[in-house]
C-alpha cells in the first residue's frame, strides 16, 4: 500500500513532483513492483489527479476519505476492504529510493515468525547531524531484533563512549490484522509526547521487529530533498552509461 495525499504542509503537491522524469508516487510504484514477494500493490489516495496519473501508469487506485489523520489511517482503511490480505506494507510516498532490498526482508521476518505483528527497518547512522535532529526517528533493539524504544531524542545517551545510533527509515510490514486492531486504539501518552505512533504499538505490550537495513534513503520533504534526490539519480545515470 503506498498512502498518497495530495495536500502537504512543507512541499505542496508532493505526489505529483517530478523527479527525474517521474512523478514522485510512480517513482515509489515501479520500486516497489520490483519486489519478488508483493502479490499486489495498491495507491491509496483522496485525489482524483493523484488517481489518474497512477491509473495512467497501470497502477491501481484506491480511494480514501480526506478527513484521515496519518498515512497509516489510510493504509488500515483499504486494508478493512481486503480480508483475504496477510501482510499489508505500508511504503510510504516520500520515500522513492526504498527497493527489494528492504522491502523483501520485512516480509519474510513476517513470515517466518508468526509471533512477529509488525516489522520496519534500523539503518546505522554515519551522519552525527542527524543524532541530535528532531526529524530524525532514532531507536534501540534488543539482541533478538526486538524494538526497546524510538525518540526524536537521541538514544541511548553517551555516558559512556561506544554509543552506536540506529534510526527508523522506510517502510512498515503489518500483519493486516494487528493493524487493524492497532487502528483502532486510542492514542497513547509517549505517542502523544513524541508524536510517534510507533510507541503505540509498545505501550500496548506488543513486540516490534526491527530488520537492519545497510542502505539509506532520501524522505523527501523539502525542496532541498528533491535535489539530493535528483543529484543521486543522475550520479545513477551517469554509472549506468
């Protein structure tokens, strides 16, 4: 499932931004159409001009009340209308360079675990800026991959040296259930705190799975993202030729 809203706060019309030929939604849709273990990929979305460029590209559409609040209310609604669905992925439309490569091991720790009722990505992080950075989701895990905790803080605290960083990036994989049920809870107060709805799922008392990722990604969020963005697809063209 990739949610798409047309309105955004910081970068008006995000879906639809061309980047490098592509609009930003049909860039993550071939992405994931790349993945060896997606049975079916769905936009879900509450814009008509969103729902022709993907309906244009043979993609299929979804449509979504406006008044959703997350991307991931609009995701549990479509997957409400898909009881035959096990896993339902969550993949979100600012994130164009997420591929197989992450996507597939989400599943299969699904599906090699039935204890297993949601897992996302841990990357490293080399970049010291992003340690401290508000906008950037960091987290700690057990040694059986189990998430501990997440924060916009920086975690753990170097009271010692030897901290290592992991931050959140990319997609979610949900059985459809446990979504559903999730969907469903009132919100909790460190979700509330930190605006995270991952906690969430922890302050409930359930397990999160966190898969490591060596790859990074670029969120696209600002009109600066879409540079970085378009400088890394053409440094790509240029390899390829």
């Amino acid at each position: 499932m990739i949610p798409a809203r047309l309105a955004s706060t910081r970068l008006p019309e995000k879906p639809l931004i061309d980047v490098g030929g592509k609009p930003l939604v049909i860039r993550v849709l071939d992405q994931v159409r790349g993945c060896e273990n997606v049975d079916r990929i769905l936009v879900a979305t509450d814009s008509e001009r969103i729902a022709e460029v993907v309906a244009a590209h043979g993609g299929e559409v979804v449509m979504t009340p406006e008044g959703l609040k997350s991307g991931g209310d609009r995701v549990a609604f479509v997957a409400a209308l898909y009881p035959e669905a096990e896993i339902v992925l969550n993949v979100q439309v600012d994130d164009p360079l997420v591929g197989p490569d992450m996507i597939d091991p989400l599943i299969a720790a699904i599906k090699e675990d039935p204890e297993v009722k949601l897992a996302l990505l841990a990357k490293r992080i080399e970049n010291e800026a992003e340690i401290a950075s508000p906008n950037i989701v960091k987290m700690v895990f057990d040694r059986k991959g189990r998430a501990l905790y997440f924060s916009r803080s920086p975690i753990p605290y170097p009271r010692n040296p030897g901290a290592i960083y992991y931050k959140h990036i990319g997609p979610y994989a949900w059985r459809r259930d446990f979504l559903l049920d999730f969907s469903r809870w009132a919100q909790t107060p460190l979700e509330m705190v930190e605006s995270l709805e991952m906690l969430r799922v922890l302050e409930e008392g359930y397990a999160i799975r966190c898969v490591e990722t060596y790859r990074d990604t670029v969120e696209i969020d600002t009109p600066a993202d879409v540079e970085t963005l378009e400088k890394i697809l053409s440094s790509e063209r240029r390899d390829n030729s």
